[in-house]
C-alpha cells in the first residue's frame, strides 16, 4: 500500500518519496495539472536503476493516479503531494485506495 505524505518531514533513515507536484496550466492559468518528478528506482540489489516520470500536462487527478501507480509497482511506500498552493486537497483526489 501506498502512503500518501502531506507535509515531507523525512527521517534519517527513511527512503525518499516519490514527488507529485501540483501545479497550475501556465497556458490558461485555471486548470490544474500535476507530474512525477524525475525519480531512481534501484533494484536487481541496487545494480541498477530505473528513472521514472510523469509528463507535463496532464490533467492533476489522471497524473496522481499514474503516480501511484508506479509508486506501487516499484515498491515504492510513500507519495508526497507537493501542492504549495492547495489546488488538489485531500478531499478532491480520487477515493479509490491508494496503490490499488
């Protein structure tokens, strides 16, 4: 399952989350959309590594979903919803469970 962070306070020991960031159309100013910052995955015992993204431009609900989704497939255990403007709270991100 995938943990959904509001406020990133990372612990010494803890593995990094993924970033989602919210943000707003630069051509329109009104619509919200939201990306997967550029992130290393490592795995085959941290041999390699696979960089993972979102693109630009998508609408904020379909990209947050897409997020979880690599989070979960990667086995990656927490989401940082990085919205410094509030544009995508809590209460309007899709109820399904997260990682599901």
């Amino acid at each position: 399952m995938v943990q959904i962070v509001e406020n990133l306070v990372a612990g010494p020991s803890e593995a990094p989350p993924f970033e989602f960031y919210v943000y707003r159309n630069p051509g329109d100013g009104e619509t919200v959309m939201g990306y997967l910052s550029s992130e290393g995955v490592a795995h085959n015992g941290g041999r390699q590594a696979t960089w993972k993204s979102a693109p630009f431009g998508v609408p904020v609900r379909d990209a947050y979903l897409q997020a979880l989704d690599l989070a979960r497939r990667h086995g990656v255990e927490r989401v940082w919803v990085n919205d410094p403007e509030g544009l995508f709270p809590a209460a309007s991100r899709p109820t399904r469970a997260a990682g599901h």
